[in-house]
C-alpha cells in the first residue's frame, strides 16, 4: 500500500484456455489478435517465435492451425493496475453468507488486468474467507453492498432470487445536470455494443429493461443531482446507460459521461 493505492508487485502468469470450436481450423495468430485485443498482433507473433505461448505446452509456428482441444497456454509478465486501498469492510457475516461494503474502483473478482487487486483475492488473503461464491456483482467502479455466498446451497438459493426478481436493488449516485423532481422510468433497450471492451448504448436491438430513477438532491453550486436507482432487469451498465440516454450521465463516468455520446 502506498499513496492510498494498493499495489501489486509484478509478475508472471500463465493464462490457460482451450480451443473453443470457432476457433478450429484458424491460423493460432489470427485468433489471438483478434479474440485477445490486450497486446497487438506484433507481440503475440513474438511469444509464439519465442514459446512463451504455446500449444499443448509445445512451441508452435505461427501458421500453426488450431484443433479440437488444444490447450493454449500464454506465459505474461504482468503489471496490474492500482486500486484503493480504502478497506474492504465486513458488514455481516454467517456461515451461509457474507456481505460486504465494496470500494469503487477494485473488480470483484479477476478479470482483464486484475487479479490480486480483486475482492475475490483480497478476501482470501486478508481474512481468509476462501472459496467464497459470487452472488451478483458491481461495476469495478461502483461502491456499495456485495454478497457471497459460503455454500454452494446458499449462493443458488441467492442467485435464484436475484434471477426471478425477487430481490430489489437501489443505487444512489451523482449525476451531471438538474433531474427531474417527478420520478422518472426508463424502459430503453440495452445492447451490448462490445463484449471485449465493454460498451453499451440505447438500441431497438437491444434487450429490455427498465430503471426507475427518483432525485433526492439537487447541488445548484455544482449543477449536479443526487438521484435513487432502481434496476428491474440486470443488463450490463443499465444504470449508467439509461441516465446517459435521459441526458443526465454519472459524474466523473469515464465512459458513458464523454462527448462521444452526444
């Protein structure tokens, strides 16, 4: 930990996969510049050359064309992002559940370019509650309540509930701009524009939802509202998508809150 950010000593890994059938028969460059967009086509032809990434644990050539389960193992020297190191606090724990209050800014579990600096790891290693299952999930950058699951009877029992609704949830957030007083629904579609570098927008191709929003405050000073959502449905960045459709994005929102939207 240092300047209030928790930091993470490079490293070695080893990222494992097998060939998935869309992949069959393709060239092994051609899949990973383009199913693995991390690191341009250059320095992938490279680890190949160099037989950091191999298959089978075997160098390959790079016109080496991929088969039914072959297993692709890339060695990487990583270097993971900071986070906060505001802590991450128990806010209830049984032998069926744990809850807990997640900081903005840490994953909650790893993905992309965190491993360490996720609260999946930082759970196991701090207060060693391992094997925790994930229940439902925030944005890396949101605050707010997270639960696990201790049992795997427990986290379905959860997730069941979540799945069929019959759990609500509520975000209170910032938003640029004076929300309307009367409560307002938004029922836009959602599609997902990017899986890879996660986008979303308003599209009649998109899947339904619907968030109710209701302002709690308006600060004239700095013309931003604070404003209560409810999400009916869990589409990806549904909160962030719908108050950036209505024209009332998330303050300090790297990517919904950019001129790119209009």
């Amino acid at each position: 930990i240092e300047n209030g950010l928790r930091k993470v000593y490079p490293y070695y890994f080893t990222f494992t996969t097998f060939t998935k059938g869309r992949w069959v028969g393709e060239k092994i460059l051609d899949v990973f510049a383009r199913e693995f967009r991390a690191h341009p086509a250059e320095e992938y032809e490279r680890c190949i050359k160099s037989g950091s990434l191999t298959v089978n644990y075997e160098k390959v050539d790079i016109d080496y064309r991929l088969k039914h389960n072959d297993l692709l193992a890339n060695v990487v020297h990583r270097h993971e992002v900071p986070v906060t190191a505001e802590p991450i606090t128990i806010v209830h724990m049984d032998e069926d559940v744990v809850v807990v209050n997640k900081p903005a800014s840490i994953p909650v579990h790893p993905c992309g370019r965190y491993r360490h600096n996720t609260v999946v790891f930082i759970l196991a290693k701090e207060y060693q509650l391992k094997n925790l299952r994930t229940i439902h999930r925030l944005d890396r950058l949101t605050s707010g309540l997270l639960l696990f699951g201790r049992t795997p009877k427990k986290a379905r029992q959860m997730e069941h509930q979540i799945r069929n609704r019959l759990v609500q949830k509520e975000y209170i957030c910032r938003v640029d701009g004076h929300f309307p007083s009367e409560v307002v629904q938004c029922s836009e579609p959602i599609e997902v524009v990017s899986y890879k570098i996660g986008v979303c927008k308003v599209s009649p191709k998109g899947k339904e939802c619907t968030t109710t929003f209701q302002k709690l405050g308006y600060n004239p000073e700095t013309n931003t509202s604070v404003v209560l959502c409810q999400p009916h449905t869990g589409r990806m960045h549904q909160i962030r998508v719908h108050l950036q459709y209505l024209g009332y994005p998330v303050v300090n929102d790297p990517l919904y809150n950019h001129t790119v939207f209009g």
